[in-house]
C-alpha cells in the first residue's frame, strides 16, 4: 500500500482549534451540551477538543463520556472476527440536552448509525450533532452529514484514511493509504 500524509501535526492543531471554535460558536457555555466519543478512534478526537476547550478557552463545565456502539452495529454478526467491544462511560443524564456525537473519520455511516441506536438508552436527548475530524465523501452507505467537519476528503472505495492522534503526541498525522494497483498520487 501506498501512504501519503493528508495532515501533519501543526495542520491537524488548526484544525482541532478551529472545531472547537464552532463547538463554542454553537454551545457557548456547554451548560446544556454533552460531547461523546465513538470508540475506539472518536475517544483520541474528543479528548484533543476537550483539552483545547479548557486550556485554550476556559471552558470548565464540559460533561463528556464514551460510547461503545459494538452489539449496535447492523454488521456485528456478518463479521468473520468477532469485534471486540469496549465499554461506553455515560454517568451523567443526556435527556433534553445536545449531544455532539465524536468520530475521527465518517465512511459509510454505520457506526453513526449504530451510535444512534446505541444513545437511545441513555436516554432522549433535544438534538443530535456529528462531529468528524475527516469526511470521506462519496463513499456513504446512509443518508448521514456531519455537523462539524476538520477535513473534506475525497477518496476511492479501496482506499484506507488512517488518523494517527496519539495521547502521547509522539506522531499526530493523518494518511491516506491506496492500493498499489491503483493509479499513483498526483
């Protein structure tokens, strides 16, 4: 496979910056806003933005948890492995407040699906966003749009987008990776 650095760590910092303006443009004080992370990869996305927030914009009151949304997948049986399923981490009442829903890269929009489902028992919240760090257009399965989105990518079916965002900050990138069967980078 062929690998090439959509963003590097500096570009992916605007970008984080520049969705964690939006988040404020739209919660203000999160008072009545929850953000939840997908796991495994919507966790790495949503403590950046939760770091950025109450270091860089001194927001304190920010109520956030994970959610696992393996047994809500409508390919969970389908799958030669079995998934491993992680745990979800939502001690707190989500019913009539704004949830942004967290994920590094949305493809075809069934793990947003699955979260969807998944939410629904923790409660009925007023309104539901999508936040994602990369959009990969063209390639959805549902009819399912970010709220948020860090990067716009235009990719082929075979292609892989990798994001990299390490908590120990050792390499945050994103790749894309393609076959070496298909045409080569421009």
């Amino acid at each position: 496979m062929k690998r090439k650095k959509l963003l590097d760590k500096s570009t992916l910092d605007v970008l984080l910056n520049r969705l964690s303006c939006e988040l404020i443009e739209n919660h203000f004080d999160f008072r009545n806003s929850i953000l939840i992370g997908l796991q495994p990869r919507g966790i790495f996305v949503l403590n950046k933005l939760v770091d950025n927030l109450k270091e860089n914009y001194l927001i304190q009151n920010l109520k956030y948890g994970k959610l696992d949304t393996t047994f809500f997948r409508d390919d969970y049986r389908s799958k030669k492995k079995q998934p491993r399923a992680s745990f979800s981490n939502i001690n707190f009442d989500i019913e009539d407040k704004r949830v942004v829903l967290i994920d590094d890269v949305l493809y075809t929009g069934r793990s947003i699906r699955a979260a969807l489902i998944a939410i629904e028992s923790y409660g009925r919240p007023i309104k539901i966003e999508l936040l994602t760090l990369i959009n990969r257009r063209f390639t959805r399965h549902l009819p399912i749009q970010p709220d948020y989105v860090g990067l716009n990518v235009d990719t082929l079916q075979n292609d892989r987008v990798n994001v990299n965002l390490q908590e120990s900050n050792i390499e945050d990138a994103v790749y894309i990776l393609k076959d070496d069967n298909e045409t080569n980078f421009s």
